[in-house]
C-alpha cells in the first residue's frame, strides 16, 4: 500500500507540490500572526521588566497600554508617593504614542534612573530641555550630538543606552509635557520599594487611604504584567481565532479539491482495486494516506520556513519582536494535520462507495 501511496504522489507532481504549500501557507500564516501578536506582548513585558520598578500607581482612566492613554495624573504626586513609607523611589512618567506607534518616554532623569540606572553606551544624561536618551536600536546609525526629529521638534541625542527600559526613546517630562500640551501631568507613577516584596501590601494600602488617591489603580510590576494577556486584551484573541480559521479554510479548500480530481482520475485504478478483493476501508486508508504525507511535507515545510522567516526578520528588524510561540508550534501542527484529513474525508468515502462494474466501464 505504501508504494502504491507514493507512486500516486510520485505520478502527479505538480498536484502534490501544490498541495504541500497549501499546508505549508496555513502554517506559516498560523505561526507567523502569532509570532506578530505575542511577540508584541512578550517584548513589552521584557522591557517593563527592565524598567526596575516594583510597582505601578496609575489613575483609574489608564489602561493597561499606558502609553495609549492620557495623562491625567498630577506629577507632584511623586512627591506624595516617595513620602510612603517603604518607598525608596517614585518616579513619573508621561508616556506619548505617536502616529508611527511609537512610544516616547517623558521622564525625571533622577528618579527613572534611580529605579535601574540606565546603562550608557556612550555620552549621558540630559544637558538641556530638548535633548533625548535613545537604545541602541532607535540610535542606530546614529552618535551623540546627531539630530532626531520627534513630536515635530529637533532633540539632541545626549546618550545612548542599551535597550530594555521599557521605551526607546526618552525626553525631559517637563519638555514633554510642553509639547503635548501636558504640562505638569503624568501618566502613571513607578515605584521602587525597600526590600521588595517584603512590603508592597503594606505600600499599597498606604497608598490608598492617601486623600483624594482611593480611585487609583496599585499594582505590583507581577500583576500588572499579568494583566496584559491575550485573554485581558480586547479582540487580541478574535484577531488571532479569525486568522486561524481562514488559514485553516485555505489548507482544506485545497486538500479537498486535490483529492477529489484525484480520486476523479483514478475511477478506473479504484475499479480494479475493488474487483481484487480491496475493501472500503482499503480505499479510504488509500487516499488518507496520501493525504497523510502531503500534510506532514506541508507541515514540515511550513515550520521550517516560519523559522527561517523568524531569524531573516530579526536580523533585518531587531525591533519587531517576531517570535515564534512554540505552543502554537504544535498547535499548527494539529490544526493543519486535521484540517487536511477533513479535506479528504469525503473524497475518500466517495472512492470507497464506487461500484467495481461501473468504474471499470469508466473511460
């Protein structure tokens, strides 16, 4: 059966090679869309990790992406924060996204620096209201004292540092304030505590019974991470599920229709078969076979290129943040391998019911 599996393959290339990128197509666009969304929210926590901060004082208006949101905090309430007990350091943040999804960090150089210092790569801190810190990644190309235009206003490039803290890019707050028409205004407040975790309960509780500050939202860095899940995010998960199901219908329109004029040109090799004796399900595990082998080359094919495609990216776009989850690795394995199984479900119960007389009359 093996042989006659693969000299029906081996007979129609051009079919079969179609078929195998069909799979391969619906596992790329499976691996490659989630690679997108996740590494979207994989990098984010990386670099919200690399802040320092051990916890986050929002206003209740402030999702979870607080670069998307207003700044409607007052900044003095840093001052108010770092008198908590157990709170070494507080510092504001006003967080700008512009129009290319960029996020500038607007921050107080001494107290975002005391959360985890930034490390240097060449020059240093701010010299004046208009110069900008920039990673490694946004200062490419680039050298201290070069000219980068953001939020329609020149900066000068004061320092470059290694990439990790949570932007990539970071103006004086007060400059940012005056440029986005919100002077003296923060979007959230983070926290560095004494001996963390040892006392964050006790710091937000402290936080909370502060006057004029119980509609704030407290957050340890861990749950706030938490919260930024594909579950948490509204349509993220839709996105992904629509994507999914039309990958999906492209590998089974294909497997079926390839199957089906398959099983349509063998009408007279089905009749001999089934006049030697070969049963029904003889037949069907025939054709499901044959689809068998074409899914595990598309799949096959469809991994490896999802990889490759991977580490082109990373290389060319070190900031994308393509990165393939390896669940949903196996996750397209079984959705295409089911899929296409489904695709030559009917086709092979199709061969399988000929009558033998009828398909050896067959020209």
């Amino acid at each position: 059966m093996n042989k006659l599996v693969v000299g029906n393959l081996v007979h129609r290339p051009l079919r079969s090679v179609i078929s195998v990128f069909a799979v391969a197509i619906e596992v790329i666009m499976i691996l490659s869309i989630t690679a997108i969304l996740m590494g979207k929210l994989n990098g984010f926590k990386d670099r919200t990790n690399g802040i320092g901060m051990d916890m986050i004082v929002r206003p209740s208006t402030t999702n979870n992406f607080v670069g998307m949101s207003p700044a409607g905090a007052s900044i003095k309430v840093a001052g108010v924060l770092a008198q908590v007990p157990h709170v070494a350091v507080a510092a504001p943040v006003n967080i700008q996204i512009t129009s290319s999804l960029d996020n500038i960090y607007g921050i107080d150089f001494k107290s975002f620096n005391g959360l985890l210092p930034f490390t240097f790569l060449s020059g240093g801190p701010f010299q004046g209201p208009y110069d900008i810190i920039v990673d490694e990644y946004a200062g490419e190309g680039k050298k201290v004292g070069d000219t980068l235009q953001i939020l329609n206003h020149p900066f000068r490039i004061c320092g470059i540092v290694e990439h990790g803290k949570g932007g990539r890019k970071f103006v004086p707050i007060e400059t940012m304030g005056q440029l986005t028409g919100t002077e003296g205004k923060a979007t959230a407040f983070y926290l560095r505590t004494e001996d963390s975790p040892k006392y964050e309960d006790d710091v937000k509780k402290a936080i909370l019974a502060i006057p004029g500050m119980e509609t704030y939202t407290v957050l340890k860095t861990v749950e706030y991470l938490d919260m930024v899940t594909p579950a948490r995010l509204p349509g993220f998960n839709i996105g992904l599920e629509v994507v999914i199901g039309i990958a999906v219908v492209i590998g089974f329109m294909v497997i079926f229709q390839s199957m089906y004029t398959a099983v349509m040109e063998r009408t007279r090799e089905i009749g001999i078969l089934k006049s030697m004796g070969a049963s029904r399900t003889y037949i069907v595990s025939i054709v499901l076979r044959e689809t068998g082998l074409l899914a595990a080359a598309g799949i096959v094919l469809g991994i490896a290129a999802s990889f490759a495609l991977s580490a082109i990216l990373q290389n060319r776009f070190p900031t994308l943040d393509f990165v393939i989850n390896l669940p949903y690795v196996w996750k397209s394995v079984v959705i295409a391998f089911a899929g296409a199984v489904l695709g030559a479900f009917y086709p092979a119960l199709k061969a399988a019911r000929k009558d033998p007389i009828d398909a050896l009359a067959y020209e």
